[in-house]
C-alpha cells in the first residue's frame, strides 16, 4: 500500500494543471517610527509576502530595513513570530506549519533603540481541485485586486465568493475584491462540483505607509499569470511616492523565486522552464510588488471519479486517464501506467492519513478514519512527476453524496 510524502505543492500544481496558486500583491512598506541615531526613519520589509501553502510544508522568511532615502540593508537581528500560533511556529527564520487556518507573520527589528515591525497574511490549508488567483493578498486599503479561479479537467464549474468580514474586503460575482479598510478576512471561493471543498483566500489590508521613503507603492499590470511552456509574457512595473505620485525615475529589479519553473529578464519578461510555480517581482528602493506565475503542464491527467465518500475500511477503484494540455483545451488521449500514492501529511498532521493506494489505483480507507475527513488520491506518471493528477476521497459521514 502506497502512502508517501511526496511533495504536495508539486503535485497539487499537476493534478489540477496548474494549481499554483497565483499570487498576491505584496508590498509590506510597514512601518515605524523615527530612529535618532542617524535621523532616518525606517521602514521593514517581509520580500516573502503573502503566502498561502498546504499543511506539512515549511516556509523561509527574510526581511530587509528600508531607510526614508530609499537604501536597503539586510540585517539578521529579526524576531519573527506568528499570530494565532496554533497554525504553526517559527525556528529563527524558518515557518513550520501545525494546524490549518489563517495567520499573520510578523518581522519585528530594534534599531537605534525602537522597534520596528511588519506583519504579512499566511494561509495553511488543504488542497482543492482548482486554483485561484491570487492565492493570498496584502494591500493597501482603496484597492482592487480581481481574482481568477482556474479549473483544469472535463468539468466546467460555476464558482460563487464570499468575504468572511466585509468591513476589510468586499468580492463581488465578478470576482472583484475591494479593499475597505485595514485588517484581516478571508476569501471563500467554491466550486459547484465541490461544494465542500472551497479554496481560501487569506487578505490583509494595510493602511498607508507611515513612513516616508521615496517610493511607497510599487504595482504590477498584473498580479497573476499562466503560461505553458513555449509561451512568454511581459510585465511592467510602476512605482509611486507617498503624495501616490509616479516616480518617472525608478529603477527596478526583476527576479524569479524559482528560476527552475521560470526566468525573468531585466525588462520584465518571463521565460517558463517547467511545470511549477513561481513568484516574479519587481523592486524599487527596496519596496516590491510581486505576481505569482505559474507554468502549465503539457499534459493534465483526469482520474475518476474526481470526488469519492467512503466508509471507513471501505474499497473502491479509480482509474486515470492522460490528455494534451493546450491553451484551448484538452487534446489527444497519452497511454500512461501511473504510480498511485496518497499523501502522508507528516507530524501534527495525522488525521488527514486517512486511506492507503495499491499500485492499480485501489483506495482503502483506514478502519479507524476519522469521519468528515479527507484527503486526496494521486495518479503520477512515474517518468515525470509533473504529469499528475488526483482525485478527493472523505470518510463517508453517513449521508448521501
């Protein structure tokens, strides 16, 4: 019986074709406060941003000080800390998931004898069979951001939104969200094939600098972008002061998070690599903004059925199927023998091993499962594990599905 670790942020972007969670707009130009010493004020931070990331993973945070004349310095005296901790805790720079949910990370630095922290939204939750765009968002209150939902298969789903708390973020039918005020509130968005499957989208929204740097706002034309392999595609960067003027004179640096998924250029084009997910950004003074791309697979992999409720001990056979993968939809039928495995979440996070998979796709579930739970089956093509694709299965709650 099959239950391995295998990477879930890998697999997840290729059972749903790209479900890379495309990405938010990240500019943590927060705060403080005037520091004496050298009659600079400073601003930290946090270049990760906005995160949102499937249980069992582990995130490295960095942070750098930005001064009130736009000079950047690293520094290795930050205390980072997580609010509500029960979702998990940090070793130095290092975030480790416990529990789903949504939280704040904060970087916290002294200089020159005050206290100077930025804090930025992390989302931890299980995967779902579709992807939206972006996955998590910090912004500046007064904005939109439109959000993209992406579902890759033979199903063509209808999708409906919902803020948790409207005094922080509004989303329309349209997909639209408006930022109202500072705070934190979480997106809901689902699928009308998998009702009880929603993807979350965690939002903070900062109020204006407090800080006066010399750039406070760096956009992007676009937050998210999609891409197959022999496509490419090119983003431009504004950047602007705290009076919300541009600054005709800036100067950016672009960069790819995972140049093995994708490459930047200087001017802003990207170049796909391979299957995955990355963040491109463009930095200005020190302040950022950032566009999660990912790179479609050539292949997506359909395994049946998609959603599955069974008992606890109970059996049951899913098949996979292999198709091209075009920007116009699926393509010719590939012959494939997979490799079936579902996912073991790791420590902290054993209620969710709740089936194992034999080597033709047979799932049983665990005669002690806990009802209501789930997880996923995956179908992956043992000669290249960016060809996958999966299927949910939940411990039967003794109602019809």
């Amino acid at each position: 019986m099959q239950k391995k670790s295998l990477s879930l942020l890998v697999l997840l972007g290729l059972f749903t074709s790209a479900i890379l969670m495309f990405s938010s707009c990240n500019k943590e130009e927060d705060d403080d406060e005037d520091n004496t010493a050298d009659n600079k004020s400073y601003a930290v931070v946090i270049e990760n941003g906005a995160q949102n990331v499937e249980p069992g993973k582990s995130v490295s945070y960095n942070a750098v000080l930005v001064d009130s004349d736009g000079e950047v310095s690293s520094t290795s005296d930050v205390t980072w800390s997580v609010s509500p901790d029960s979702v998990g805790t940090f070793s130095g720079n290092v975030f480790s998931t416990s529990a789903t949910g949504e939280a704040k990370v904060t970087a916290t630095v002294t200089k020159d004898g005050s206290e100077i922290s930025a804090s930025v939204p992390i989302g931890v939750y299980q995967p779902s069979f579709f992807a939206v765009a972006p996955s998590a968002i910090l912004y500046e209150s007064g904005h939109d951001i439109q959000l993209n939902a992406v579902y890759f298969g033979d199903q063509n789903p209808s999708f409906s939104y919902s803020s948790d708390d409207e005094s922080v973020a509004t989303v329309s039918s349209n997909r639209l969200v408006n930022l109202v005020g500072a705070g934190e509130c979480v997106i809901t968005v689902t699928a009308s094939t998998q009702p009880d499957r929603p993807f979350y989208v965690p939002v903070m929204v900062v109020g204006p600098p407090t800080v006066a740097l010399p750039i406070t706002r760096v956009e992007l034309n676009k937050y998210s972008t999609n891409l197959f392999k022999d496509e490419s595609e090119t983003l431009s960067a504004t950047a602007y002061d705290a009076e919300g003027n541009e600054v005709t004179d800036a100067s950016f640096t672009w960069e790819s998070s995972n140049t093995n998924v994708a490459t930047v250029s200087s001017n802003g084009e990207i170049t796909p690599v391979r299957t995955g997910k990355t963040h491109v950004s463009a930095t200005a003074d020190g302040i950022r903004a950032q566009c999660e791309v990912l790179i479609n697979p050539d292949t997506v992999v359909i395994v049946s059925p998609l959603y599955k409720s069974l008992q606890q001990g109970e059996s049951h056979q899913f098949t996979a199927s292999a198709y091209e993968n075009t920007r116009t939809g699926l393509g010719q039928e590939y012959s494939i023998n997979f490799n079936w495995v579902v996912p073991d979440y790791g420590p902290g996070f054993e209620m969710f091993n709740i089936a194992t998979v034999d080597n033709t796709g047979n799932v049983t579930m665990e005669n002690d499962a806990m009802m209501g739970m789930s997880t996923v089956v995956i179908a992956h093509d043992p000669d290249n594990i960016y060809v996958a694709g999966g299927a949910m299965i939940m411990v039967d709650m003794g109602m019809p599905f």
